[in-house]
C-alpha cells in the first residue's frame, strides 16, 4: 500500500466517525507500512493539502471543511462532559478491583453532541469482573442516570464494557476480516485512572498497534486522571453470587444474543452489552467512503 493512500484511508475512516484529526492524530493513527518515517508522512500530508485532496482549518485535517465546523460546533460541550466523567471515575475507581478506566467515542476524542453519553471502558483483577459492574453501576441505576433510564438526561454514564485482566487481548472482539471502528476506538482511548495495567493491555494488542506504526500508548493527563482518596474492597469470594444476579437481571435482549457474536459478550473474561453495535455500518460507510475517494482498503486485521 502506498504512503498515499495509507493517509487517505486513515482519513477516510476520521470522515466516516465525524473526526478530523491533527497533524499528530492522523500520524499517530495512519495506517501505514513501519517502513514509513515520520518526515514521508507529513512531505505526504503536504502534498495533499497542495493538490487540494484535504482542507486544513482550526489545526484539523478532512475532506471539507463542513466536517471541521460541525465539529467546533461539538467542542463547546467537551469541558462539561469531562468534568462528569471524572466524578464518575472517582466513584468506579474507588472499587479495589478497578485497574483502569478510559473515556471512549466521541467524548474521549474531544467532540460529542450534547445529548452524548459518557461511554467507560473498564478494566479489573480477574475473578471481580461481575461483582465490579453490579457495584460500579449501582448508585446510576438508583439515580436514574444510565442511558435509557431518562431520556432528557444529558451525559449519563453508560458502563457497558469491561474486562479483566486475565483477558487482555481483545482481537475476538472484533469482526472479521477488519474492524476498522474497533481499531481506532482502541487508539482513541482516554484514560482517567490506570494502575499501570494499560501496558500489558497495549502489548497484548499488537494485532491492532501493528497497523498504527506511529501510534503511542495512551496518558493519562494530569488535568483529567483521577486518584481515589480510599478504595473500597471487592471481594472475588462473591463473583459466583454475583454472576447469578447478573443473569437473572439480563433483559431479554441481552439473553438472546449474548456470546453469539461480538456484540453482547459474557464471560469470566468480559463483559460487553453492545446491543445496538453500529460498526458494521461503520465498516460498509468506510468502504462508500473509500470508493468515493478512489482509496484503495484491505479487509485485514
């Protein structure tokens, strides 16, 4: 694949999620040969905005410049949604068995409509995993602030994917052949409490980072990261008890696709209720998208 179009499609699939990325995102991000320096890439980068291919505005990289305002339009909700996001955390962190917690989607990207949820991507000690998710999401269920529970709410807090760190390598959560929207929502995370567990995840991923040659592993800003003053135990001794709980409240819906594909996944190793999962709409509009472009794109992992 040429430096060209490994650009082009990178930005390609920014389009597709309502992103336009910097200079340091579309690099950290383009999905290019190792081979590949840093210098070709921005030489690359420049020649397109010279052609005219791209537009660059307010720092950002697209296709057209309406992508690049829409999303100013959706910055001015980031500082209030991030504030949230932190109380949040200073509650989900607050559980022993929480190794790390990340801000996902548009909100960890630094865009988000208003009425965006506040999606958390968990990470805990093995043998907790249902116990932490029944505590973890307890006091929102109470106050009504998880999505669905008041549809007028802003900035409820969907906690609806965790793992645990036994399981760290995600690649059979992915659709096959490619999964383009889970790769570079993995990049795209923003971590809010992290142990020193997203080593050993980034590692196990490699599947994923080898296609990113540029990308970095995630930090945690010293704005945003969260340190709990206490941390309440979690005990593995009631993971059996909590896992009958658990099954015995899933929702019908949740029952009747659970563990047949990647969108509703239980297990001792992950929790995942992704019942409304959009990325294979996501992967054909990134094709449509490269085919309007003249990109070529692999179906590759």
């Amino acid at each position: 694949m040429s430096v060209r179009n490994g650009l082009l499609q990178t930005l390609a699939f920014h389009h597709v999620w309502g992103h336009a990325p910097t200079r340091a995102e579309w690099i950290g991000t383009a999905d290019v040969s190792p081979d590949v320096s840093r210098e070709e890439l921005i030489r690359v980068i420049d020649l397109l905005h010279h052609e005219g291919k791209i537009v660059f505005c307010f720092g950002r990289y697209a296709f057209d410049e309406e992508t690049i305002l829409a999303l100013r339009k959706q910055e001015a909700s980031i500082p209030r949604k991030r504030r949230i996001a932190r109380q949040a955390v200073r509650w989900i962190a607050s559980l022993s068995s929480v190794r790390f917690v990340a801000l996902c989607n548009s909100t960890a990207l630094g865009h988000a409509n208003e009425e965006s949820d506040l999606d958390f991507f968990i990470i805990t000690r093995a043998g907790t995993l249902a116990t932490t998710r029944i505590v973890a999401t307890l006091p929102y269920k109470i106050f009504n602030r998880r999505p669905g529970g008041n549809p007028s709410e802003q900035d409820t807090i969907c906690l609806s994917y965790y793992i645990a760190d036994s399981g760290l390598d995600l690649t059979s959560h992915m659709l096959s052949p490619d999964d383009p929207y889970f790769r570079y929502w993995f990049l795209s995370l923003l971590p809010l409490y992290d142990d020193g567990v997203s080593d050993d995840l980034w590692k196990a991923n490699s599947a994923i980072t080898s296609r990113h040659p540029y990308a970095t592993i995630w930090k945690t800003s010293p704005d945003l990261s969260v340190r709990p003053r206490i941390r309440l135990p979690v005990f593995s001794f009631a993971e059996p008890m909590a896992t009958k709980i658990q099954h015995k409240a899933f929702p019908p819906t949740i029952r009747e696709i659970m563990n047949r594909d990647s969108r509703v996944l239980v297990t001792s190793e992950s929790l995942k209720f992704h019942v409304n999962d959009r990325r294979e709409q996501f992967r054909e509009q990134y094709h449509v998208v490269c085919r309007s472009h003249g990109i070529e794109y692999e179906n590759r992992i």
